[in-house]
C-alpha cells in the first residue's frame, strides 16, 4: 500500500526525489507569500533576519547554477578526452597494424628466397647418388690407412 501523505494547507509540498537545491528552492519559490514574508516593520530585527536568509539563499541558488555549469563544462571535458583517448587508442592500434604488417612482408620476403620443392627434390636426388658413387669408390679401391681394399 502506497503512503500517501495530503500537504497541510498552506505548506510547500517538496518532492523527496528531487535534489536538495532544487527541492530548497521549490519550497521556498511555493510557500505563500505570507508564509514567505510576514508583514513586519522595516526596521526590526526579524525583519533584516529575513532580507539575510533570502540574500543567502539568492547566493546559495547562484552558487548551485555556477556548480551546475561547471559540472556541466566537466562532463563536456571527459567526454572530449574520452574522444581523444578513443582516437589515441586507434591510432596505436593502426601503427601496431603497420608494424605487423611490415614483420609480415619481411618473413615473407624470406620465405621467397628459399628453395622450392623441385630445387629440394634436385638436391636430394643428386646427394643420393654421390653419396652412393663414393661408397661404391671406398669399397672398390679403399682408403689407404683406414678403409682397406
């Protein structure tokens, strides 16, 4: 069940969600104009009591519009250098991907330069059968001193 409080006539009803400035001043800016300045002599006391405290609160309300538009000007600041750090971070990424690129086109460079397949078949065929020509030379004629004939 919902609590639902009915204002007493004559005071301000002030909304518990709303910021504290805010709701300061929206009590005082409802408030009747005779509960906000009661008909007093120019020259009492409660009187000048009363041109302080809605002096404060005129500073106080200036106070809260200044920090509001310097909040404002903050967040405007983070999200600028939000943006530039985004656009560092690309940056970074791109000269990473230049760098990649570059050990990529070296290792293929190298890799081109390398023997193909027929070359690597070629060799082998050839070493096969100059490795078998001298082992058929050692066995027919030998080596002096250490294979004998």
């Amino acid at each position: 069940m919902a609590n639902t409080a009915t204002p007493i006539r004559g005071e301000p009803t002030v909304d518990p969600a709303a910021q504290p400035g805010e709701a300061l001043r929206a009590a005082v800016e409802t408030a009747p104009a005779a509960a906000r300045e009661p008909d007093l002599p120019a020259s009492s006391p409660a009187r000048s009591a009363l041109d302080q405290l809605s002096r404060i609160e005129d500073k106080a309300a200036r106070i809260e519009e200044k920090y509001a538009r310097t909040e404002a000007l903050l967040l405007r600041v983070e999200d600028k250098l939000g943006d530039a750090a985004g656009r560092m971070s690309e940056a970074a990424r791109q000269a990473d991907l230049d760098a990649l690129r570059q050990e990529v086109a070296g290792f293929s460079r190298r890799f081109r330069n390398l023997p193909g397949l027929t070359s690597l078949v070629t060799t082998a065929i050839v070493t096969a059968l100059l490795t078998a020509a001298i082992t058929v030379a050692l066995l027919k004629y030998g080596l002096p001193g250490v294979f004998p004939r």
